[in-house]
C-alpha cells in the first residue's frame, strides 16, 4: 500500500512533550512538610525532574482549584504521601480521586504511593486515623453519601497498589534515594525529542502515518517515509516518536550517519547503541563486530514489543544489520525508515510508504515568517520579498528555514543583495544537504541526472528517454532509479526536477 501526503495542513500543530511535571505531590502538609517531604523534593529537583509542589496556600474554599487540576492533567507521576492524616483533608482526598481519574485515562501517567509510617492495610479497611477521619467528614462536613463512597474505594484503590512503605525508625535517606532513582528511571524512560521550533503544517502528516502504523495490533509492522532532502522526513519522525513511543515497551530513535554508511566500526557502534535503548544498560551486551550483533538483536528482542526509528537510511547493508526481518522483534512491534531512497524501502519489503512532500503556499508562508520575523506575517515592505524566498525555495522546509534564519533583522538592501547571491549560489548549509543526494549516484545516474537538468527539465519523458538512450545513456534504469530517489518526478508524462537541484546540477556542470 502507497500513501501520498495531503496538501492541507495545520499551521498551530505542536508535537513536543505534552508534559507541564514529570512529578506531582499529594501530601498533608502538617505530617510530612517541613522533613520527608522537603528532603524528597530536594533530592527530585537536584536531578533535574519538573516537580509542582501542592503547597497549602494554594488551597482556597472547599473546591480544588482549577491550576491544581491542571496540574494534575499536565503531570506524568503522581507521588501520594499516605501520612496519619492525609484522610483527614478533603483537598487531599479529592486529589487522590483526580489522579486515580487520570491514571486510568492514560497509559502514561503513573501513580506512586507512600506509605509514611502508617499501615497499608489500615488506609484499605479504612481503620485507625483513617476511618477516623471518613467519620468526621460524614458527621461534620456534611459530606454526601456518594462522595464518601468515592473517597473510600480511593483509598482502596490506592492501597492496592505497589508502593513505597516507610516503617518506622527507618533509614529515611536510603527510603528518599530509593523513590528519586525509580521516579528519576521512569521520567526517563521515552524522553520527548525536539521536533521543531515552529511545526508548520506537521500534525497531518503525524496522523497520516499513525493510520499506516496501527499502532495496538498484534503484527509487526515495518513502513517507510521518502522524500528529498530537506523535505522534513526526520521531523517528522521525531513527531511520531513523540506520539506513540510511550505505548511500546521500548523505543529508540536511531539517527544514521549516511558520510559512514560503509565503515564496520560505524554499524557495529549502531548495533551497540540500539541494544542499550531497547534492552537496557547492560555491560554483557557489549557487540564487538556485525555478526555478533546481528545475533544479540534477535535473541534479545524477538519477544519485546518496541519502537524503532532509523533516520536516514541510505545503504541497504544498514538494513541488514539493523532490522533484517521482522521476526527480529516481538508481536506489536513497529519499525520505521527514513530514507531519500524509495528503492531501499521496496528491497526490504516495508509494509507501506509514505511520500513526503514539500508544504503547501500558506504554511510555506507561514513557516518561513515565523524564521525570519518571529511572526506569523511579514514587516511592511518586505511582503514581495518574502513572495520571491517562497518560489525560489521551491516550499521545502529546510530551506526556508535555513533562508529565513539568515535574513532576520537584516535591512532591505541586504534582502536584495541576499536574493542575488542565493540565485547565483546556494547558501552552503542548502548546497551541502543537495550535494549529498548527488555524491551518492553512479556514474551512470549522475549523467542522466545533469543531462535532464540541462536540457530535459519539463519535457515529455518518452521524448528524453529516446535521446538519452540513443547516447547510451540507458535512462531505462537510470531514470527509474533518480525518481526512486525522489531528485526527480513525472506528472502526467511530463519529468520534473526541483529548481534548487537544477541550479546544483548547473554549478556541478
């Protein structure tokens, strides 16, 4: 199955961590404040783990607040200290009723209970301080029946559940280093990639391929995205990433160094790298050469249901050594492949492709303000100008990007004399992205590649290829070949060639 990208997009999309905390407190303040719990927050934020504090002041009439409930919703775990008196405050227990809320309407937020000095099986039967306090709310607060009912099965709920028990005279130091390492390992475990500054138009191609993925289904899948250089493949992948890792027991996003392709050392590195994403720190993993990994990534993962990405595929040998069959991985595994080479995808018999392609002329608009005016519209004056980057960019992100960048606050004639020199010569960080997809032809391909740039850029594909074949050119595989790669198109038999990759071709020449 073949999948084309639409040409409508959302220019707001935002595909980053939808994380406000990795961490939020429930606890009585005047049990735990001023020692366990100050020592435990301490020792979180030492590491670096976002944590919001639930501090009392906040607290205003009989409701939560709505920034408390946000809080919550934005929060990946939830640290709940069951002191002697956490019952006794209805906040507390309408806290406990949110978060239990959320973790089962999220397969990525977690509960943690604390059990400080008190007993699970009290909080569960409701004995001691804790019936106590489900008294006094029925008795004084006027408490309805249902509420009660609810605070009840919480507490229930919550002392079911695996946490931490402190005893007393415990070793409090050893007890907080054992939370901050657990809690330290699963705000660890998928971090979010950067997508992209300003997102443009990205959220439809993330739905798109989520579609193609399946994710949740039992086989394993393997798809592919295409796409010249500098079309958005690999922000688009970290998008995904983003999206569905956290369902998977493991993931990766394994980024290919294409100029190292060939070089042993390279792959054996890659090997090494993917084992201690997907399995663990482990030093009896160490891969020493391609063999040997090839048959620790089999025996490993053939029962583990992960994610994995390889960004810029370019060499089939990659492929071989990486992810050779899907039954290397476990049932519910999904496998995607960026790559500027179709062909590749075909040869290792993905499941789908997905062809990207360059933005639309609003988001193309949009995206390229955003670099170059820090706003969604151009400054007065330069709207002409902007027009102008638009058609010579051809709408590929990367060179927008790069264009717009180099333009920031810079006057108009500096504007002109920018668009002179970019029509003359590429600005090095474009020139080096189309370079590459240049270097790696044949020989063969190289020369049909400058020969359509010179003379055959929109004309009749029968036409060029009964030219070229009569200079023994054999276009019959070479064209083919420079399509599979995405340097060249045809619409309705016409060839087509990017205007940025024509004006490469006719520096090279």
């Amino acid at each position: 199955m073949a999948l084309s990208t639409i040409s409508s997009y959302s220019s707001s999309s935002s595909v980053t961590s939808p994380w406000l905390y990795d961490v939020f407190w429930s606890f009585r303040g005047e049990d735990t404040r001023d020692i366990f719990t100050a020592h435990l927050y301490h020792a979180l934020t030492q590491k670096g783990i976002p944590t919001y504090l639930d501090e009392d002041e906040l607290r205003r009439g009989d409701e939560i607040s709505p920034a408390l409930f946000q809080a919550i919703e934005g929060s990946r775990i939830f640290i709940i200290i069951l002191s002697k008196n956490y019952a006794s405050s209805t906040w507390c227990l309408d806290e406990l009723l949110k978060m239990l809320d959320q973790s089962k309407k999220s397969k990525q937020q977690r509960v943690l209970p604390v059990f400080y000095h008190v007993d699970p099986s009290d909080i569960r039967h409701q004995r001691e301080s804790f019936g106590e306090a489900l008294a006094k709310h029925a008795e004084k607060l006027n408490v309805d029946n249902k509420k009660l009912q609810l605070w009840k099965a919480a507490l229930q709920e919550v002392a079911n559940l695996s946490g931490y028990p402190l005893i007393r005279n415990g070793n409090e130091s050893e007890f907080i280093e054992t939370i901050v390492q657990d809690v330290s390992r699963m705000a660890n475990d998928h971090l979010y990639l950067h997508v992209a500054e300003h997102p443009v138009g990205l959220k439809p191609h993330v739905e798109n391929v989520k579609l193609c993925l399946s994710v949740g289904t039992k086989d394993i899948r393997m798809i592919g995205i295409f796409g010249v250089g500098g079309i958005g493949k690999t922000t688009l992948a970290k998008a995904i990433y983003n999206s569905i890792a956290f369902e998977f027991e493991a993931s990766c996003f394994l980024l290919i160094d294409s100029d190292t392709w060939n070089q042993v050392n390279r792959l054996v590195q890659l090997q090494n790298t993917l084992l201690s994403k997907l399995v663990g720190e482990c030093r009896s993993l160490k891969v020493d050469n391609i063999d040997m990994g090839i048959n620790m990534i089999k025996r490993r993962l053939h029962s583990k249901r992960v994610l994995l990405i390889l960004d810029g595929i370019d060499h089939s040998d990659q492929l071989k050594v990486l992810v050779g069959t899907r039954n290397w991985f476990g049932k519910g595994s999904r496998i995607i492949i960026t790559t500027r080479d179709q062909h590749l995808l075909t040869a290792q018999g993905v499941d789908s492709t997905y062809e990207m392609m360059g933005l639309n002329q609003d988001d193309a608009f949009h995206l390229f303000c955003w670099q170059a005016f820090k706003s969604e519209k151009p400054v007065d004056g330069y709207g002409e100008f902007v027009e102008q980057i638009i058609n010579y960019a051809g709408r590929l992100p990367l060179v927008l990007t790069v264009l717009g960048s180099d333009l920031y606050g810079r006057i108009k004639k500096e504007w002109e004399s920018a668009l002179d020199q970019y029509r003359k010569i590429h600005h090095q960080d474009i020139q080096k992205i189309l370079q590459t997809s240049y270097d790696r032809l044949s020989e063969n391909e190289k020369n049909v590649f400058l020969d359509i740039a010179c003379f055959f850029n929109g004309q009749q594909l029968y036409i060029v290829t009964w030219m070229l074949d009569s200079f023994g050119s054999d276009p019959n595989f070479s064209i083919p070949r420079l399509r599979e790669k995405s340097l060249i198109s045809e619409f309705h038999g016409i060839l087509r060639m990017h205007n940025l990759l024509q004006d490469m071709d006719r520096e090279i020449v």
